[in-house]
C-alpha cells in the first residue's frame, strides 16, 4: 500500500480525531505557545489591527483564536483542507464566535483559493510546508504568487537541511527527526529558493529560532 504524502491525508483522519476531541493534538500540539509566537511574528513584521490576515493552513484556529482578537472584526479569513476542523475551533477555542465570521473560514485542498478576498495585506503558512512533499510546496507558493500579486507581507516555515545531506533522515536542532520522503520533510534552501524563484516570490530568510528546528522565511 502506498503510503499518503500527508498523515493527514490518510480517510476518515479529521472526523477520527474530531469524534476524539483532538481538535488542538491534530496541528502539533504547543497550542498556546505557538498561537502566541505566530501573533508575535505577525506583529514584529508590522501587523496592525487594521490589517487583513490570511492563515493558511489554519486547522483549528491556533493563530486564529488569537489574531480574531488582535484585529478588528471581519479582518481574519483561514483556510485549511478541512472546515469541520477550523468550525471546531471557532466554536470551541474563540471567547466570541461572532467577531469571526463563518464564511471566512474557508476549505481549500488544493489551494485555489476561492471564496477569498482579492486583497489581503498577511498571510501566514505556519508548520504547513514541513507537511507537504515539495512539489505541493512548489504548487502552494505558485498559487499564492498568482492570487496576490500586489505587495504582502508572507510569512511561513520549513524544515531545512545542508546542501547535499537531504537525502537522508536529519535531525533538526530541536531534536525533530525530518526526511525527504515523507513527514515532515525538509528540503535545502537552494531548492526553496529554486521554487520561490519560479512562482515569482523574493525570500528573506529570517534570524528567529522557532520550535522544533523550523526556519522562518518572509516573502
């Protein structure tokens, strides 16, 4: 049997971990820790309360339930693969669902973005790409380059490895065991680069230390 290139690709893996209450296990666990870093790094890169996010890859609002209250109402959209998941989290983790509207919680598999407004000034793909295979990296940043062509700020992470030791296992400074084959992957900055150059995205690789070893770039 093949085995899918995403755990969470595998059927039936949302409603299982639904039906567990896992809703928080499911994106990686740290819940208040990473929310609260990925609201800092929004902020440090000159997020203010007028401003529109995107959260890509939002699952159950982990971000979300924190930026709904930084921004004003209205201002926070979310995708993710499942929308059971990111309804469980504005149903559960939000003090008030009401400031986050349903309809801006959006599910995209595939990232074609619909439903979406045409401007945003943010987006952020926190410990998404360290999920995907590269060629879906490749696809996603390609999407989004073509979807928001005027200037953003877009912030997101992935698990890197030296040139020519990516292929093969590798762990990363936080002690994380990364792989070129499966979950979660790493690829070389050379290759993101190679990909970024492509979809038409300059990147600044950016100083921060992030939990589990991951590298945050800015676009």
């Amino acid at each position: 049997m093949t085995r899918p290139p995403s755990p969470y690709l595998v059927p039936g893996f949302y409603d299982r971990a639904l039906s567990d209450g896992r809703h928080r296990d499911i994106v990686g666990g740290r819940w208040e820790e990473i929310g609260r870093l990925q609201l800092a790094l929004l902020r440090a890169h000159g997020m203010e309360t007028h401003h529109r996010l995107l959260d890509i890859g939002a699952g159950s609002l982990r971000l979300g339930c924190k930026a709904v209250l930084y921004l004003a109402p209205g201002q926070y959209w979310a995708t993710d693969a499942s929308r059971a998941l990111m309804l469980r989290g504005r149903a559960v983790e939000l003090p008030d669902p009401g400031r986050l509207p349903e309809d801006h919680l959006v599910e995209d598999a595939d990232f074609s973005f619909p439903d979406l407004p045409d401007h945003v000034d943010y987006l952020m793909a926190f410990g998404l790409f360290t999920h995907l295979p590269p060629g879906q990296t490749a696809h996603a940043l390609a999407q989004i380059a073509r979807r928001w062509p005027a200037p953003r700020v877009f912030l997101f992470t992935v698990f890197l490895a030296p040139e020519g030791q990516d292929g093969a296992a590798l762990r990363q400074p936080d002690g994380v065991v990364t792989h070129p084959d499966r979950p979660p992957w790493h690829m070389t900055q050379a290759a993101l680069h190679a990909m970024a150059d492509a979809a038409g995205l300059s990147l600044t690789r950016q100083p921060d230390r992030l939990p589990r070893g991951q590298v945050l770039f800015r676009a």
